[in-house]
C-alpha cells in the first residue's frame, strides 16, 4: 500500500518487489572489477536475463538496460540505480525508490551502495504482523519465526533512528496511515522534501499498473483504504499465539503505542521454542554480517552509486 501511495506521487516512482538488489551486492566479489567492460556486460545479463531477478516485472526494454549499465559508471550501486532509474523513466519521474521488508537488515549494505539514500520504515501491530504472515501462501515458516522477524524489524528501526538521524530515518504507523492517510502522506512528503499530492490517497488507482498481477496476496492493493483489516489479530490468531507475541514483545508493543489484552499465558515450551528460534536467527544474522566484512577486503570495485541528479 505505502509503495503504491508514493508510486502515485508525480516525481517518485517505486518500482514492484524484485530480487537483485542484495543478491547483486552479496555476489559482488563474483562480478570481478566493474572497471572492465566485459564485468558490467556480466553484471547487467545477471540482473535483466535472470528469471530470479524478477527484472520481468519492471517493463523494461532489457538491452537498452543492459546497454545503459555497459556505458555507466563501473560501480555496482551505479548499475543497480541505473536499472531502478529506468523505471522511475518509465513513468516520467525524476526520483526512485525501492521497497521490500527485507531491507530492515541490511540497511548499512544499501547505505553503502546509495550513501544519500533516505529509510523509511512502516510499522504495523506485530499481532497483526504474525497473522497476516501465517497466511502468505508463500510464506514457509511459523508465527515463531514471524514473531521474531517483526522484534528484529522493530529493534533494527530504532537503531537506524539513532544512527542516520531525522533527515535520513522517518518511521510511519500503518494504523495512523490508513485512518488518516492525507495527514500521515504529508509529513512523509517533508521528510521526503516533495510537496504533498493527494493522488497519493488513492492508492488502488494505480495498482493495475504497480502491482504484478501474479501477487494474488497483494488484491487488496486494489480496494480502497480500509481499517477494517487493523487489529483483526483478535480473531487471526490463536489465544496461544497472543498470549506469546505479548509476552515476548510487550514491552515493544507499549513502546510503539499498542495495547496489550492480557489474553492468558503462553502454552508451554513456547517461550523456550521462541528463544531457540531467535537465537538461531541472530547468529544466522551474525554470520552474514562477518561474511560481508570478509567481502569487504577483498571486493575488486567500489559500490557507491555515482549517478548524477
């Protein structure tokens, strides 16, 4: 929905989820110094030929892409904006974004490769969070896992807040936004330094065009705002699975302004299932975090995009 609203904005275009953003910068030492011609060629067949990349989704003329990375700066942030500069062309529009829930853990990777670049975070009750992903089609795991993806995102938001600082971080409430959308739309618009355009209001008429048609899960995106779906975690979940987000995440409940029901206590063993659940995923996070230091030292090029404008 919010990549919709700032997809109607005339001057920013964000384009639908795709998959070579990080993928390109965790494969970056396998592209080999972008100084060479032949590396960028490599480098752009890997993210417009891929089937993985999701590149399809963009409607791109994928030569010309590929023709534009070739001729640009030998940086990889520089050929993936090229590639998201390309679709804000497609509409017309000077400025360009990218969305995807992923990104909350790897902020200083894509800070790195767009050093100007300006984080926005929404944040939603984590209760609702947990229901809506237990019934993703595509998503495999359980409300343990979705449970300590929304702490991590919520952990990860506030330490980008202290870090990059009010012109760089603006975080927005999902329940504010869709009760009063306009108000909300604004100050992200300052914070963006666009003016305001109330198209941004009306998110679904644009989505035939924003949203693949293939993301069945994303249908709502074409109905009007509604809160109809806010705090439905009441019924979506089990009273076990309530009992357990607030028992383990409460406390960040209360902190980003969520009453907590009280609903009983968590069954037995949840608490320590969760634990080893979270445990397993901090050092998953901490392995990837030592592998791009490895990286570091050994990447053949720079990765700062250098596009100008």
């Amino acid at each position: 929905m919010l990549q919709l609203m700032l997809h109607a904005h005339p001057r920013i275009a964000i384009p639908p989820e795709t998959r070579f953003l990080m993928a390109a910068y965790d494969a970056r030492c396998d592209f080999g110094d972008l100084a060479e011609e032949a590396n960028r060629l490599a480098l752009a067949r890997w993210i417009v030929d891929r089937k993985k990349t999701r590149f399809g989704d963009l409607g791109l003329d994928g030569e010309k892409v590929v023709q534009e990375i070739v001729a640009g700066p030998p940086t990889l942030g520089s050929a993936l904006a090229i590639v998201l500069r390309a679709y804000a062309a497609r509409f017309g529009k000077p400025r360009w974004g990218d969305k995807r829930p992923g990104y909350f853990q790897r902020i200083p990777a894509l800070l790195r490769m767009f050093p100007d670049a300006q984080v926005v975070q929404l944040v939603r009750d984590g209760r609702d969070c947990v229901a809506s992903l237990k019934e993703m089609d595509w998503y495999k795991q359980d409300a343990f896992h979705a449970l300590s993806t929304w702490v991590e995102s919520i952990e990860a938001g506030e330490r980008a807040a202290k870090t990059l600082g009010p012109g760089a971080y603006h975080r927005m409430y999902y329940e504010r936004l869709i009760g009063d959308p306009g108000t909300e739309l604004k100050s992200l618009c300052a914070f963006l330094g666009e003016d305001f355009d109330p198209a941004m209001c009306e998110p679904e008429q644009i989505a035939a065009v924003a949203v693949p048609g293939r993301k069945v899960w994303h249908q709502r995106t074409h109905d009007e705002i509604t809160t109809a779906r806010s705090g439905t975690w009441r019924t979506r979940l089990t009273p076990a699975e309530i009992a357990l987000c607030e028992s383990v995440a409460g406390d960040l409940l209360r902190e980003h302004g969520y009453e907590i029901s009280g609903t009983g206590r968590p069954e037995r063993g949840d608490h320590a299932r969760y634990r080893r659940v979270a445990a397993h995923r901090r050092l998953a996070t901490r392995k990837r975090e030592i592998l791009d230091l490895v990286r570091r030292r050994t990447e053949p090029s720079d990765v700062t995009a250098r596009l100008t404008g």
